[in-house]
C-alpha cells in the first residue's frame, strides 16, 4: 500500500503512535514502526512526533524510538485516548481492562493530531508492541518528553519546564 499524502517539502504532518507492554525490547518497538511507514510507503522524514499512553512516558523503547526517529514524544492520559474510541478501526476490550481505554497506538496518533487528524496506518503488532499513524498536524501534550528531559507546556503562559526524567516516574496530566 502506497499513500499519496501530498505534497510533503517542508512539512511532516504524520504522527506515530506506539503502544508496548513493559520492557518491551526496543529494537522490537522500532522495527515495528519501520513496519508500519514501510507498509504504507511513507518517508520517515514526514514524522512530527510519536505519541503514547502515559504510563509508557519512561519506557526505554518508546524513548529509543523517539530518539531514533528525532521527533518529540507526547503522552496523553488514558481518558484522553479514550475519547478517540469512536474514531479507532482496531478498539479491543483487552487492552481497555488493562489501560482504562479501548486503544494505545491508533487511540495516541489520533489525540496527537487533534480532531483533523485521520489514521492512515491502523494499529500492526508485533509480540511486545502495536503501531498506527496518522495524517494531521502535532498537538500539544500536557506531557512531552524530548531529548531526555520533561517538559509540560502550560497552556496560559506557554512556559516550559525542564525536570530530570527521575522525576517523572510518578508524573500524570
């Protein structure tokens, strides 16, 4: 499958969404996502950002594959993915006992590029990980995580703060 997105110089309006059990190996999570620009003939370049669930915001593969990609990593609660549950093609009872939402990966790319944001990639698997991508701009997360460093982006004063990841572990929106 080959997505024509477009003209695309100067601009990457697609977002990744990943979703891992614990520990998952990283090299899992990012061939993964190769998987899934590949499948749909799309240029990794394009990527804005990968988005998550909040509980993964120190998972060790989901900072590789942000690091590998270059992009921001945003994660979002599991009642803000919840809300994209009328919008998913993969919604599993499964992951909503476990999570408190009915879908990571489709459910993340979709919040991470807001209401005109459109999945392009449904939800592919691996053994430890899922992946989606969609078409759209990169929102702001109340949680972002690039670089190694914390950042909460407040919405009145567009401030940011820096924590050390230490400090994150026990962090929520």
């Amino acid at each position: 499958m080959h997505l024509d997105i477009g003209d695309q110089a100067g601009r990457r309006p697609l977002v990744l969404g990943l979703g891992c059990e614990r520990g998952a190996p990283c090299d899992e999570v990012i061939l993964l996502a190769e998987e899934a620009l590949r499948l749909a003939g799309l240029d990794r370049r394009w990527l804005t950002g990968l988005a998550s669930l909040d509980s993964r915001i120190a998972e060790p593969a989901m900072m590789a594959a942000a690091a590998h990609f270059s992009v921001p990593f945003v994660v979002f609660d599991a009642g803000t993915l919840e809300a994209q549950s009328p919008r998913l093609q993969n919604p599993s009872e499964i992951v909503f006992a476990l999570t408190g939402c009915h879908g990571v990966a489709e459910a993340a790319a979709l919040a991470a590029t807001g209401r005109s944001g459109a999945l392009i990639v449904p939800k592919i698997k691996s053994s430890h990980a899922t992946a989606a991508i969609a078409r759209g701009g990169f929102v702001e997360s109340s949680q972002q995580v690039a670089a190694g460093c914390w950042q909460s982006e407040s919405v009145s004063s567009h401030r940011e703060s820096r924590l050390p990841m230490s400090m994150v572990s026990g962090a929520t929106p």
